[in-house]
C-alpha cells in the first residue's frame, strides 16, 4: 500500500477512536515482539493469529479524583465503566477495518472469567501492557504496569490485531518511572520487593490477586492503590493540591459497598 494511503487509514481510524473517547492510541508492528521479549512466545500476536501484522493500542483514562477512593464502589463503578467503553470503542474499530476489506479483532481489555482464575493463575493469553510498551504508549514501571506522560498509570487498555498495513508509532526512548517507590509504600498487601539496578520490583501476583477476591465479595474490586499514588502524569496536576479531600475520601468509601471502607483502608 503506497505510504499516503497508509497514512490516511492511521488517521481514520484516530478520528474514529477520538469519537469514541479514547485518550491515547499508538500502532505496534507484531515484530516488536520478537525484537524485545518480555514474554514467552507463545504470547506473541503473530504466533497466536499467523496473519497478524500490527496491533493498535487504545486507552482511556482513570480519573484521579475516583480512583483516590479506592477500595470504594466510586471506583469499582469507573472501572466497569472504562471497561465497556474500551471493549466497545475496540470492537467498532475491528468492525471498521473489517469493512475496508482488512482481517481484524480485538483482544478484550482484560479477558478472565473470574477473579478466582487469576488468583490461580495470574496471567491472560495476551498482554496489555506490553502491547502498550510496543505501541510507544509509556514504559513499565516499579510497580508492573505501563505508566503514560498523561495519566500516569491511571490509564486502562485495549488492543486490535489487524493484517492492515499502517504506520507504526515510536517506542519511548527513557523509562518514565521515576523510582520513587511511592507504589510500593502505598501497597496494602506489601506486594512489591524492588530490585537493586532494575525499574520492575519483584511483585507476589498471587497475594494481589488474593487481596481482589476478598474486594469483589464486599462490592468495591479493584484496589488499585499502586496506580493511584503515582506521582508521574499531568492528569493529577490538573486538580491542583488534592483531588479529593482526606474527609471526601472517608465519606465516599462509607457508601455502596459490604463493609465500607473497613478492609484495607
Ligand atoms: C492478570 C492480571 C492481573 C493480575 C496479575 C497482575 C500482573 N501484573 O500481571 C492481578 C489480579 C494481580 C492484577 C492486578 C491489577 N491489575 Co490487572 N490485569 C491482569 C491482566 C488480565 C493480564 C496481565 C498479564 O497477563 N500479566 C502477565 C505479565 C504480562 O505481567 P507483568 O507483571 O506485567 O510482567 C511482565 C513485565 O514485568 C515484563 N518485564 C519483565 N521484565 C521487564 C523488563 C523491561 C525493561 C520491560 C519493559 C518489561 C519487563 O515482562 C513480564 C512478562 O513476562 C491484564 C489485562 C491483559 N489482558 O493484559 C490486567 C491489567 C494488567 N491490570 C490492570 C490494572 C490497572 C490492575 C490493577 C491496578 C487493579 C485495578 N484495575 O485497579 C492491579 C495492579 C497490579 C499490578 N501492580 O500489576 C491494567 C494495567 C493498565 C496499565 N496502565 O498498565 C491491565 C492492563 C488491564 C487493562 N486492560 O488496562 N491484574
Ligand atoms: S492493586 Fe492493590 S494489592 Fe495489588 S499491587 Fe496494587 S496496591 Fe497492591
Ligand atoms: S510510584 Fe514511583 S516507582 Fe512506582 S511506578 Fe510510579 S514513578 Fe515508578
């Protein structure tokens, strides 16, 4: 496809996903993959759907002045809502490329049946985060996952695998993370064990995972605290000093959950 013409199908499809709210979206070719293993091959797009050549990666924000409730069902809400806006805004944009004539799916923002399967297993068949790193969407921070220059990790994906040929974006040159360790420290389950001379800390998924079971049974899944206390992202310099105030944090966990605000607050 001449270059003018794979252009114009980038810039479409962008439109297309502005209408639709999305925040950010970056392009990755399925050789990135390959040229930079974080995974085993058996993840990688190419190997699962042969005729794959490009992902596009979306995102949507997390707002601060929700998320800082967290554990609250304020939250739990936000995340049930950027989740149906993000499967659906993915699925248009596989439905559009697929009436241009181009083979095209997408990848569920998350894809697990149950809170129980993670918590035996704490992995999907296809990584968001790293189709993001990919995408030239941010870079993986301590606290394992894909921090943005906008939104920090406050940030949720989802992902299109296509067959169309189409521009692809940069990946991040310098790591985003600042090592602050403020991820770490604001952990209620103390997941987390940095690694001297390495961004990503030793993480226990399982006890993370654990920690989600018991918010799902009390109505306010997920946590989140690790994403809500980064400090990298214009999003949160927007509300100035706080997003939210200590005592609106109180009363908004006192509302709509099992045991309001008891757990890990
Ligand atoms: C399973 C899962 C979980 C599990 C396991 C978490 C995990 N980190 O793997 C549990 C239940 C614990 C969990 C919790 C949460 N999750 Co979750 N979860 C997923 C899910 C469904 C699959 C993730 C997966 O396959 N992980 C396995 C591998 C890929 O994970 P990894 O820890 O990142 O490990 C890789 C890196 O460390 C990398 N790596 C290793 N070394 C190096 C070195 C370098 C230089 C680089 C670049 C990378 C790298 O390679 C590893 C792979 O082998 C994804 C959705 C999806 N389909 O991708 C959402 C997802 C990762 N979760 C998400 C979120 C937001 C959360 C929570 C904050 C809860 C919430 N929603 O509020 C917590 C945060 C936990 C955390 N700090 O990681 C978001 C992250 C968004 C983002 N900006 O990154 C995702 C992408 C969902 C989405 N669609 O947006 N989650
Ligand atoms: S989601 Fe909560 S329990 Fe899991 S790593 Fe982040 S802060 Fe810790
Ligand atoms: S809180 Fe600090 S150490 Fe943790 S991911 Fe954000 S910038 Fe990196």
């Amino acid at each position: 496809m001449p270059r003018s013409d794979r252009v114009k199908l980038k810039e479409k499809i962008k439109r297309r996903a502005k209408a639709m709210d999305i925040n950010m979206l970056g392009i990755a070719p399925v050789e990135r993959w390959e040229q930079e293993p974080h995974q085993s091959p058996d993840f990688w797009p190419q190997n699962i759907w042969p005729w794959s050549r490009n992902v596009i990666v979306m995102g949507m924000q997390i707002f601060p002045s929700m998320i800082e409730t967290t554990p609250s069902v304020v939250y739990s809400e936000l995340y049930n809502t950027t989740n149906r806006l993000l499967d659906h805004a993915a699925y248009r944009i596989a439905n559009f490329l697929n009436e241009e004539g181009y083979r095209a799916h997408f990848f569920p923002r998350d894809c697990y049946g149950d809170i129980s399967a993670l918590v035996k297993r704490p992995e999907a068949a296809f990584s968001q985060v790293l189709a993001g790193l990919y995408a030239g969407l941010g870079t993986v921070g301590m606290n394992h996952t894909l921090l943005t220059k906008k939104y920090g990790s406050r940030i949720r994906l989802v992902s299109v695998i296509t067959d169309a040929d189409l521009p692809a974006d940069k990946m991040l040159k310098e790591d985003i993370c600042l090592g602050c360790k403020i991820c770490v420290k604001a952990c209620p389950m103390q997941v987390f064990s940095p690694v001297k001379g390495q961004i990503i800390a030793r993480m226990d998924k399982h006890k993370c995972a654990l920690c989600h079971q018991r918010l799902k049974q009390e109505f306010h899944y997920p946590c989140g605290r690790c994403i809500a206390a980064c400090p990298v992202g214009e999003d949160k310099g927007r509300y100035g000093k706080e997003a939210i105030s200590k005592k609106g944090i109180l009363h908004c966990r006192d509302f709509g959950a099992a045991d309001a605000g008891q757990v890990i607050a």
